[in-house]
C-alpha cells in the first residue's frame, strides 16, 4: 500500500491512516482487503464502533475487498484511509467507482480530505482532538488523565477545581456527536444553558460546551 517498502517476499510495510492517526504495519502480501480489515477492526477493537461497515481507501477510491494485497500496485508515500461507509444518497448504496463517503472524521468525496472534531477551551485556546468514542471529559489528580480513563483533562484549566473527576462525555454515532453529563450532582451546559442530566445534545460547528465552569467551542472542519 502506500510506502511500498518490501522488507521480503511475504510482507510489505503500509501506512494507514485510521481515523487522522498513522499507522505503520507489515502486512502479509497474500492477504485480501477484507482480511486487512478485519485485522485492524480486532486490534482497534476498543476505539472503534463494531456495528458499522468499515472499508479502506486509496487515491480517493473504495479498494476491492478481494483485492489481494501483494497484487496492489500502490504508490510510494500514498496512506490507505481507513474509515466507515456510509452512503451520501439517502437509500441508495454509492459505488465504489463513484467515491461518496463519510468516513468518521474524514470525509471523502472523489480524493480524502480530513475532518476533524475537537474542543477548544476558551480561555486558553488549547485544542483537544476528540478521537475516543466515548472521549470523557474531567478532572485528573495526578495530570495524567490517560491513566484514569480522562481524555480530556482539564486539570490545567483555572477552573479546573469546579470539574469532577468523570464529569462529562462526547461520543460519535452514524457521523454525528453527542454531548451529555455523567453526574446529575454536577452541571454540564450548551451555549451556556443548563443540559438535563440523562439529556444528550447534537453537536453543531460553533456549540460551547460547559463543563463545571470549564468552557470548550466544539468545531467540525
């Protein structure tokens, strides 16, 4: 696949891109795409929503599930994309030859371009991209939020001390992002409007998200 590095007669180097992050890999050269795929939805198995159809893309086209891999003829510094399919046209499945998908964060339409979502805390500027579904929003002790199951640690904010530890998530589904709480004790805000706890928010391009009195701008571009 992309970076065709033949490191023997049984394996290729690829580089794909799941979801805005490169991965690097060697790859079998009898395996087919759909193999490929499969591959990845296990070892990506945690991040990644097993109920979608996922497929993999080259030079802004659906690759052949058949395709065998060694029999690929992809260009050096070329990544796959690797992304779910869903159909642009309401009902009617979009050809492979005819390119058309949302593809998580990234949206391809003939060649992949790249759509990321992240928040930015409003006082600061600092961006977060949200590439966990579910990304918890919250409060670590220690500065690490990774290690307490934080993605989005708002520890450095100054009003860090209003967020709890869980406080918050945003998750992804068929293309779209839901904001809710996940404690009623603590408050959680859209456009500065108190959210119900049990509530979950579409998220719009432009949407501040209120998390104690922690303030993000949600953007999709």
């Amino acid at each position: 696949m992309p970076t065709t590095n033949l490191l023997d007669e049984t394996h290729v180097e690829l580089s794909i891109n799941i979801f805005d992050q490169t991965q690097h890999a060697l790859v079998r050269k009898h395996l087919t795409v759909d193999r490929l795929i499969s591959d990845i939805l296990r070892e990506f198995a945690q991040e990644l929503d097993l109920n979608r159809k996922y497929i993999l893309i080259y030079d802004g086209r659906q690759l052949d599930p058949e395709l065998i891999v060694g029999d690929a003829n992809f260009e050096r510094n070329k990544e796959l994309v690797f992304a779910y399919y869903e159909p642009v046209r309401s009902g009617v499945p979009t050809p492979a030859t005819t390119s058309e998908f949302t593809a998580g964060s990234i949206q391809v339409n003939g060649q992949s371009q790249a759509k990321t979502a992240v928040l930015r805390e409003l006082e600061t500027k600092q961006e977060f991209s949200l590439r966990k579904n579910p990304s918890v929003i919250g409060r670590s002790s220690s500065g690490s939020g990774a290690t307490e199951g934080i993605d989005i640690d708002v520890m450095p904010f100054r009003e860090a001390r209003t967020v709890s530890r869980p406080h918050a998530q945003i998750s992804q589904s068929d293309g779209k992002y839901f904001f809710e709480g996940l404690k009623e004790q603590r408050p959680v805000f859209i456009n500065d409007n108190p959210l119900p706890f049990g509530r979950k928010h579409t998220l719009r391009t432009g949407d501040v998200v209120g998390v104690g009195n922690v303030r993000f701008v949600f953007e999709l571009s």
